[in-house]
C-alpha cells in the first residue's frame, strides 16, 4: 500500500545512539505502544504455535461456533471457537506464524534481489543497466494483485509461488532506491581512490558500494513489510494464496465469511489483527522518518522542555 | 509538450507488450496450454486435438506471431462458460468498475485536500495528530476485511444496506466506502507533507506577514502549489484501484471487471481472464496518458520546458 511513502526514499536513519534513539521513541507515546505490540506478536508467532499449536487444528465438538468472551472453557476459548470448535487464539497464533513467516521471506528475497540489480543497474553505463531499469517500469506500471493473481494463476498456487510474486510485485522499489543511491556514491571520491588503488569493479561494487546501501534498504524492507503483509492477505482472501489445510489470517478472514450471521468473530480477530501490526508498522514507520530527518527530530525533542 | 507525450505514451506502450509477453511466456512455457485453456475434466484426446487446432505443437515464435496477430485483431477467442467472446464479456463489465473508481477517487482526493490542508495549517496541533492517525488506519486496513465488518454492522446488524447486489443509490454505499479507504489514507498523508513545505516557504510568510486570513493562504496560496504531487498520486492510485476493486466487487457481488477475473480465475476460463488483463491494461495505459498531460497543462516550468 505504501507506494507512495516508499517512493519518497526515507533518508537512512543514522541514529545518535540506542539511548537517543530510545529517548526518541518514548517521545511518541503511539510510535512506543506499536513497537511493543510488534515485539509481543513477534514473539508469540514464534514461541505460540510451540505451546499451544496442536490446538490449531483439534476439533471440539462441545466448543463449536463457541462465542468470544466466555469463561466457561480453557482460556485458549476466550476469543472464541470456529464451526468446528477450534480455538480462534491458537488459530490466530498459527496464523500469525504463517503469515509473518510468508511476509518476511518475501520481503527478504525482493530485498535481494532487488538490491542486487540495482546495483548492477546504478553502477554499469551498459546497455542492460537501462534494460533492467526498463523492467522495473512495467513491472511497476501494473497494479501488483492483478500481476500476483495473473502469475499464481498461471503458475498455481503453493507457498513457494505465494512468496515469489510477492517478491516480484514488490523488487522495483527495493531496485530503483538503490540504483539512486549507487549512482550517486559511484561519484563518491572513495570510490575514485579506490579506482586508483587498482581495485576492480567487483571489489569496489562489493566492499565499497554495497554496504553503504545496507542502512537504506533495511528501512525500506521495513516500512515495506505492512505492505506485503496487505497483500498476501489478500491474495490469500480470494483463495489464491495459501491453500488448505494450511492457513494465514487472510485465509481465516475468507472462511468465516461464510458464518458472518452466526459467528462473526472467526473473520473479525484475524482482520483485526493484520489491522493492528499493519497499523503499527506504519506508525514506527512514520516515526523513524521523523527520527532521522533533522528538519523534523525537533518535534520529538522539544517534548522534552519541561511544561509551560 | 508533445515530444513529452509521445515520449511517455511511447513507455507505456512497451509496458503493455511487455505484460501481454509475460503473459505468452507464462501460458506456453509452464507446460500444457491445453490445461489452462480447457476444463480440467477435458480428455486427453480433447487436449491434444485442442493443441493441434490451435497450433501449440508449433515452433514457438510461429506461435507469437499468431498471437500478435490475433491481438492485433483483437481475438481473443470465446469464452467457455458464457460461449460469448471473451472480449466483449469484458467490455461489458468494464463500466461497472470505472463508476465505482471514477466516484471513489474524487472522494477521497477531495477529502483529503480538505483534511490534509488543515491539519499542515498546524502541524503537531489535535486535529493533525487525529487526521494522522486516521489516515495511516485508512492506509493499513485490509479492504476486505473492512468490507466485511461493514457487512456485518450495516447489512446483518442493523439491516440498513444491502449486503450485495447492485441496484438504487443504497447498494453504492458500501462499495465505495471500502473503496475510498487506502487512496484516502495516503493521499492525506501526501497533501500534509506537501503542504507543510510549502507553508514554510517565504512567499507564504510574506502573505502571512501582509495580514492575509489564513483560509486564503492555505487554500490559495498552498493548495496551488501543492496541488501537482496530489496529482501525481491520485493518478497512481487511480490505476491501483483495480486492486480494491477486484476484493471489493468480489465481497459485495458487483458485475464489474475485478469480479470477472476472479470468476473467470476459479472457472479456469482463461480467454476471459486474458481479455480482462488487456482492458485493465489498457485503461492503465491511457490513465497515464491523462495524469501527464494534467502535469504538463498544470505546470508551466514542464509547459515551457517541452514546447
């Protein structure tokens, strides 16, 4: 979704420090409470489906269509149960499991892939820089759930696909934010002595060049994340993405569509929840860009005065 | 300024042979096009005979000139399931999608120039904090799932829209509501941040200086300059609008053509689903056009500079 903050190329944050950055972040009491939420999901994505996993998928006969809130069953009910009494927390953990764990391979394989030709792009005067420019624009030119349906179509869905063309939607930004950037270091005068040295394209796109795209990309992989996650739920909503018995919590969303009179709640918790990390992705986001940016950091530091 | 837009209209052009050559690759290249063309209880003689009408046991670029040339003549065979041509099964749900863009896109750029300039006019103040907030909330909420809580409260609850359907001005509500939500959200967030530059640029502290009312320099001094990023970003997000559209006419059941490609996806009726792809594209395509030509007329430096 956030194409447009994106394309915007957040300067790098180069933070004072862990100490400021963490003075920073207490500043902004909403930037705090979404990274707390983000630690705690990550955590029970990870340890969750550990403790109360196998949860996920036992059917209980006596809790089905169980409503939300009742404290006659285990806790793991609290939230409610599915038609087919499983309990929608240890579903949503799964879930969470799944649809993180898809997001952050793809985020991590268009970070990549798109940081790689990118470079390439930004630091050859060769033809096939443009042509992977060129690439990037069509890429970029059509909406990305209409290629991601086309492709999953074509190719079939499966885990493997899913990740690949949320990958592929997404490479042009990760490509096109660090050709600008290598353009611009190329003319850097390091890179001239190291010209001089005698090092060889490779080793001074490799040790020279690369890393100081590093801090770039990261933010964006970053900001990028909540976007990802928007669209694998979405692909998985209509039943392209990720297929049964697997499930993430676009796919939960699509199940209960069908019980919206009789259990709302086995579609609203996951919705809910994709809301809630995509929400506070952004607000970090939207946070760090003001943390970095020295024309802006004054709003975070002049709450610091003491009251009027 | 015409050399500007051949250039641009140029670009997209290969853009769009570029899709419709991703589109070939895929189709011939991942094994059997006779499965994807062909219900999947076809036999395999079935399959065969198919691969020999239609000439897929040929050499491959006998097989992409055909294909050009079909394009070209815009064939795009029949579709299975309605045995219509396919293109005309899209053309017929074209105009249902672009009413529901074409409303959605102008609400939400004239809501979010009304609230993006008043929350730049005081930056940190309440009201921008609250309009923040609201519009990153409208930025990151999954559509479907919005559309089926509006369902569930609208529709179910209080049983004051349909659920789906099209029909009078009730059945549009929801539609668009769902619809107007992400382009809503960011563009507030891009009139803010243009608005706050342009705020603190010397001609406006000038205005402020001469005691100009403060209505006049946001709305006229501001919104003048700031209005051409706003536009470029409403355009962009005019074209990813196919996105919601396909979720929000698949939930709400609207005949439009985001449906058609889901439908005609599950039905594996594949003339169709490629007849969609080229009449979005080709909507695309020419929406690009109009947002430079827009840029172009509202920007002298671009005006002069092209002429």
């Amino acid at each position: 979704m956030s194409e447009i903050i994106i394309t915007a190329a957040p300067p790098a944050p180069r933070f004072a420090g862990l100490r400021t950055t963490w003075r920073y972040l207490v500043r902004d009491k909403f930037a705090l409470v979404a990274v707390g939420f983000l630690v705690l999901l990550v955590l029970a994505a990870i340890f969750g489906p550990m403790l109360i996993g196998e949860l996920a998928t036992r059917p209980g006969l006596r809790q089905r269509n169980l409503a939300p809130f009742s404290f006659a069953h285990d806790w793991t009910y609290f939230l409610g149960a599915d038609t087919l009494g499983r309990s929608i927390i240890a579903r949503l953990l799964v879930g969470a499991q799944n649809t993180l764990g898809i997001a952050f391979a793809a985020v991590v394989v268009a970070t990549l892939v798109g940081g790689t030709l990118g470079l390439i792009a930004g630091y050859t005067q060769r033809l096939y820089g443009a042509a992977i420019l060129r690439l990037a624009d069509i890429i970029m030119s059509f909406p990305s759930l209409l290629l991601a349906l086309i492709v999953l179509y074509l190719l079939g869905p499966s885990v493997t696909n899913l990740v690949f063309v949320l990958a592929f939607t997404r490479i042009p930004i990760y490509l096109r934010t660090t050709r600008a950037e290598v353009m611009e270091l190329r003319q850097r005068m390091f890179v001239q002595a190291a010209k001089s040295m005698g090092a060889g394209h490779l080793r001074i796109v490799l040790r020279h060049i690369a890393p100081l795209t590093i801090p770039t990309l990261v933010t964006i992989a970053a900001i990028d994340f909540a976007a990802v996650i928007l669209a694998e739920s979405a692909l998985s909503f209509l039943g392209l993405g990720i297929q049964p018995p697997e499930f993430t919590w676009g796919a939960m969303v699509a199940t209960g569509r069908g019980y919206l009179q009789s259990a709302w709640w086995i579609s609203f918790w996951p919705g809910l929840l994709i809301m809630l990390t995509t929400l506070s992705l952004n607000i970090v986001a939207s946070w760090a860009r003001t943390a970095a940016d020295p024309q802006q950091r004054w709003r975070l530091q002049k709450l610091q005065r003491s009251p009027r | 300024m015409l050399g500007f837009i051949v250039r641009r209209a140029m670009q997209s052009a290969v853009a769009i042979i570029g899709l419709l050559v991703l589109v070939f690759v895929l189709t011939r290249l991942t094994g059997d096009p006779a499965a994807l063309f062909l219900p999947l209880d076809s036999s395999l003689e079935a399959r065969q005979e198919f691969n020999r009408l239609n000439g897929f046991d040929r050499p491959i670029y006998l097989q992409f000139l055909t294909y050009l040339g079909d394009l070209a003549r815009f064939e795009f065979g029949m579709s299975l399931r309605q045995n219509r041509p396919a293109m005309e099964v899209a053309l017929q749900a074209f105009p249902h999608t672009l009413q529901l863009a074409v409303i959605a896109i102008s609400l939400a750029t004239f809501f979010a120039v009304v609230v993006g300039s008043i929350a730049a006019a005081r930056p940190g103040g309440l009201f921008d904090r609250v309009a923040s907030l609201v519009s990153l909330a409208g930025a990151s909420a999954p559509d479907f799932w919005v559309a089926i809580v509006g369902v569930m409260i609208f529709a179910v609850g209080l049983d004051l829209l349909p659920t789906s359907g099209t029909g009078g001005p009730l059945y549009w509500i929801m539609p668009i509501g769902v619809l107007v939500l992400r382009p809503f959200g960011l563009l507030v967030q891009v009139v803010r941040g243009t608005m706050i530059g342009v705020l603190s640029t010397p001609y406006v502290k000038t205005a402020r200086a001469k005691g100009v009312s403060p209505t006049v320099i946001i709305f006229k001094h501001g919104l003048r300059n700031a209005v051409l990023p706003v536009i470029t970003v409403a355009g962009d997000l005019a074209a990813s609008l196919v996105n919601g559209a396909v979720v929000v006419e698949t939930i709400f059941g609207w005949p439009g053509i985001g449906k058609l490609m889901i439908d005609a996806i599950i039905q594996r009726d594949f003339a169709v689903v490629q007849s969609t792809i080229l009449v979005t594209a080709c909507a695309i395509f020419i929406l690009n056009i109009a947002i430079d030509l827009a840029y172009a007329l509202l920007d002298p430096r671009i005006r002069r500079q092209t002429t």
